[in-house]
C-alpha cells in the first residue's frame, strides 16, 4: 500500500539542473601536494591540535580532539607529514581564516589500526563518544555533530527516524550518486540509529526526481528484510529536502515555530550521514572522506570522492574550470555561498562546488523597493514573513525581526527567487542572523569581564579580612605585650569583642605614644654638652653674618 503523503505550504520549482554530474559514476580524486584539515568544521567547540609540526600521521588518526561533547574530532586524511599548525583561508563567505593541520602526504596512505567498534554490547553513551571521536557530523550541510542527535533524552525513545534523500537543491547531485552506490550501509547505518533512538520506524525520503536511487534503496530495504524500514518517493518540489517540510510530507506533523522535531517524537539524519555512522562503528573508519558534486561553468560535471582538506582549486582543476568563471559557490544556487578563494579547502559541510558564469547565472537585476505584493510569503515555505524580516533587518531592528522568527528561516532563497523587486531578501536575514550572533558574543564577553572583575574584588577583599584576622590573632595570643605597645591603655569591651577593631586601637595608640615622647624631647631642658654645641653654632652664625658674600667657602 502507497503511504499516505502530506504537503507543506510554499516552495518553488527552479530547473533542477541534475542530470549533468550524474552521467558518470562518483571517481575518487586522487591526493594534492598539501591537505589542509581545519579544526573547526561543525557546530560547537573547536578542537585542540593533538599533533605537532614534523609529526608524522596515519590515515585515519585523530589530529584534533573535540572539545567537549558539544563538538567533534577531525583526522588526518592520508599519512603523511604536519608541516604547520597555523590560521589558513576557510570556505566561507567572510573570507577569514581559522586553525588548520597543513599535512604533505606521503603517498603510501597508511592506516591507523582500524576495528569495528562492537556497538552492540556499548552502552549507548559509549556509542555516542565513539561516534564524536570519529568525528561524524550532518552531512546535509547543517554539520551538526550526529552523537547529540542520537541521544533520544529524557522520553528514553523516538518514534520515527526521517532518512534525508531529497536533495531538492538544483545542481546538487551528491545523495543522489551515493544512494545508488552504498543503499546497503545507508540502511544499515539507519537501522544502528534507530536502535540507538529506540524509534518505532525508519522511513526514508527520496524525490522523484532520482528513480534510480530510489530504486536501489527499495532493493537494499527487501534484502535486508527488516519491516521497519520504508522507502517513500516524495514529489519533487523545493525545498523538500528541509527537515521540517520533509517531516511533514512523511509524516503530516507540523513542527512550529521555535519547537525541534524531537518534541514530536521525529529525528532526521542525510542519508550520507547515516552512511558515515555505519562506516565508522562498522568499519572503523572516521569522516575522512567524502562525495562532492562539481557542477556549473565546468568542463566535465562530476560527483568526486574527496579526502577532506584538499584545496577547491584541485577539484575544480579534475572539472575543468572553464576560463570564464566569474564565482565559485560552496553549496547550490539557493542556498550556496560564494566562496573567497581556490586555495580553501574542501570540509565535512562541503556538498556541492558550483562554477558561475554570467551566461550561467545572469548577473541579478538591480534592487527594486519592496512593494508589499506577498509573493515572498506565499512562497515561504516555513510560514514567515519575509518582506517584515526584511523590513526588520534592513532597518537593524533585530528585536523585531527575531519576533517574527528569523531564526525559523532556513535561507532556503524561495522568497528571493520569486520577489519581482528581485530584492536579496536571504543576504539581508544572514547580515541580521550575524549581528545578533555577534550583539550575543559581545554581551557574553561582557558578562565574562564583569564576573572576573567581581571575583577579583571580592577576593581582595577576603584577603584583607583573613590578614586582619590572623593579625588579631596573633595580638590575641600575646597579652603580657599589648599593655607595654599601647602605653598602658586597655583595649575597650568593643575592641576586646572585635579582632579588628582591637588591631586599629593598638596602632592609634603606639602613635600617640611616639608622638608623645618627640613632645617631651622637644621641650626639656639641655644638658651641658648640649649647651656647648648650641652655643658655638650661635657663634658660627655670628661670624658668618659679618663676613663679605665673595670671601664665603661655603
Ligand atoms: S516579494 Fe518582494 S516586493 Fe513582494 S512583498 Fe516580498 S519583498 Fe516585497
Ligand atoms: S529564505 Fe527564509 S524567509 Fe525566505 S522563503 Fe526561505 S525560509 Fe522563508
């Protein structure tokens, strides 16, 4: 029986431009001189470097160890040498350059010692923490570290695990290519996680645009024999591959504004990530690798295996970039961004390297005003506004804009791409999203400096108190002294009570009694020797004021 499938509001259906890089089978990209493996490729804490500059690795080893749970670790991709530790270009947008391992491969591609890890009898925390140490994370894009996924909290279960093989995105072919050649470990991955989510069922999206993979998949499915599983071919529409509007053509549950699909009982995982969990629990292999489609204003489009850290301008270099590329793009035309150099390497986010050319993508019409047609929030497929988040942004209204759920917005470009004022309406929701971050960094700065300089204080002044205390105490354990320093003035009852106070009295009152004693020097009479010397000075002054100023020796 066909299951039933539900629809979600909006979306568009820009030419899918996927049948280019799907003609050839994926090809494992050879090694480039240098690998650059940054530390920080997901969400959450950057790993510390664990190698050094001169060391040698093996394939597969741990060159960066996650920091914390809310991260995860990288490896090195061949063996090899480190030639540096150092900050290099990363791909993103900003153009800034981050932490990186520099490895020179050594052509031998030699392997750490790899074992299957025995799940099965691993508590599922223990699963978890080898799965953060193998360094697997979302591969849709999202790269969220999977062991936080796989968690199924304090509910103990999940109903349903959404497998992601949508890819709605144009251009992107790379789920696509590897659900026709690994169905069997995608399954197998899914079935691990639905274990390790205790869910009732597995059902896995694919549009109907990939008969083939779909194909694979559902045969993969009837050899496992497991009933649980259920391929589902969805229609192709974008973004179908969101997690929120795959969730509810499978399902019918709509996940609102502000909620995770965990609260309804779903958790979703690409399809490449499901391959990752299995390779690494099953296989002991780490996310060294992974499939990249190469597509656009390229002489041979292609899907390519690529040990992560090598340079875009190598892939692009076994394309064959086309001399009048004017951008290259990390990701899709919809949601894809324009990458600042060749020399970024390839990471774990990295899907799609896509060549522009002005015949390829005509250069974007000028900016129109807003003229409040609806069209864009007609098209949104996650129920905002987008012409009040664009207002709200525009005018640095964050505050506003967050009330209309910017951080609901999944960039997917749907609103742009349908705008008649031809307005970049996402560029404006990324400008407000990275303020706020950045409004959000500073404050949490700010709140840090204040609570060290609150600390400081308050530990001076638990210094001061405890000298003063062991001053008193001292004092207090000398009696037979305290009559003698202070001239025979008695501590007063308050004194006697407070350490402190007895200390400030003791001290005003050795001063009086010096002050008294100079007093009473002053003002006695001198003695005979005294009287000599005072008079011959009287003398000396005498003669010096008869003498001349020029005959003065002194
Ligand atoms: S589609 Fe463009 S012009 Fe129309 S309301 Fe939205 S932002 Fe304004
Ligand atoms: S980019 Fe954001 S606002 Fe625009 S259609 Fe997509 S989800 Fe809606």
């Amino acid at each position: 029986m066909l299951p039933r499938l539900f629809s979600f509001n909006g979306g568009v259906k820009p030419d899918p431009n996927k049948g280019d890089s799907t003609r050839e089978p994926i090809a494992r990209l050879p090694l480039p001189p240098q690998l650059v493996v940054p530390l920080h490729q997901h969400i959450g804490g950057t790993p510390r470097p664990l190698v050094g500059v001169g060391e040698r690795v093996l394939r597969g080893q741990r060159v960066g160890g996650a920091d914390g749970n809310v991260s995860s670790a990288v490896h090195a991709p061949t063996s090899g040498r480190v030639i540096a530790v150092e900050s290099r270009l990363m791909p993103h947008a900003s153009g800034l350059s981050a932490p990186a391992i520099v490895i020179e491969p050594d052509g031998e591609d030699r392997h750490v010692e790899r074992e299957a890890f025995d799940w099965h009898a691993a508590s599922p925390g223990e699963v978890r923490d080898f799965l953060r140490d193998a360094g697997v994370v979302g591969l849709g894009g999202a790269v969220f570290p999977s062991h936080l996924k796989l968690n199924p909290g304090k509910a103990g279960h999940t109903d349903t695990l959404v497998l992601n093989g949508a890819e709605c995105e144009p251009f992107i072919t790379c789920d696509d290519m590897l659900m026709r050649t690994e169905p069997e470990g995608i399954l197998r991955g899914a079935l691990i996680m639905k274990k390790m989510l205790a869910a009732r069922q597995v059902l896995v999206g694919i549009e109907d645009n990939k008969p083939e993979a779909a194909a694979a998949l559902k045969a993969a499915a009837a050899a496992l024999g497991d009933t649980s599983l259920e391929v589902v071919v969805v229609p192709t529409r974008y973004p179908a591959g969101g997690a929120k509007q795959l969730i509810r053509v499978l399902t019918g549950i709509e996940v609102p504004h502000g909620s995770r699909s965990t609260d309804y009982g779903v958790q979703c995982f690409n399809v490449a990530t499901s391959l990752a969990v299995f390779q690494a629990l099953e296989q002991g292999e780490p996310l060294i690798r992974r499939i990249v489609t190469v597509a656009g204003n390229v002489e041979r489009p292609r899907n390519f295996e690529v040990a992560i850290g090598t340079p875009i301008g190598f892939v692009f270099a076994h394309a064959g970039l086309k001399p009048d590329t004017d951008k290259l793009i990390m990701g899709g035309p919809m949601m894809g961004m324009p990458l600042p150099g060749v020399d970024a390497p390839v990471v774990k986010a990295t899907n799609c390297l896509l060549a522009s050319s002005a015949a390829l993508f005509p250069p974007p019409e000028p900016e129109l005003p807003c003229i409040r047609c609806g069209e864009c929030a007609r098209a949104c497929p996650a129920d905002l506004q987008p012409f009040e988040l664009y207002w709200h942004s525009r005018s640095r209204n964050f505050g506003r804009a967050q009330e209309y759920h910017l951080f609901d917005c999944i960039e997917c470009g749907c609103c742009a791409y349908v705008c008649p004022s031809h307005i970049p309406l996402v560029d404006y929701y990324r400008y407000a999203k990275s303020e706020i971050w950045a409004r959000e960094r500073d404050k949490d700065a700010a709140d840090s400096a204040r609570e060290r300089f609150e600390f400081r204080n308050w530990r001076a002044e638990r210094e001061k108190e405890e000298k003063a205390a062991r001053l008193a105490a001292r004092s207090a354990a000398k009696p037979a002294a305290a009559p003698a320093a202070t001239d025979g003035a008695a501590p007063t009852a308050d004194a006697a009570v407070d350490p402190k106070k007895a200390l400030i009295e003791a001290a005003m009152a050795r001063a009086k009694a010096q002050k008294e004693a100079v007093a009473a020097k002053n003002t006695a009479e001198p003695d005979a020797a005294q009287q000599a010397q005072i008079d011959e000075a009287d003398a000396r002054r005498a003669r010096a004021a008869a003498t001349p100023d020029s005959e003065r020796t002194e």
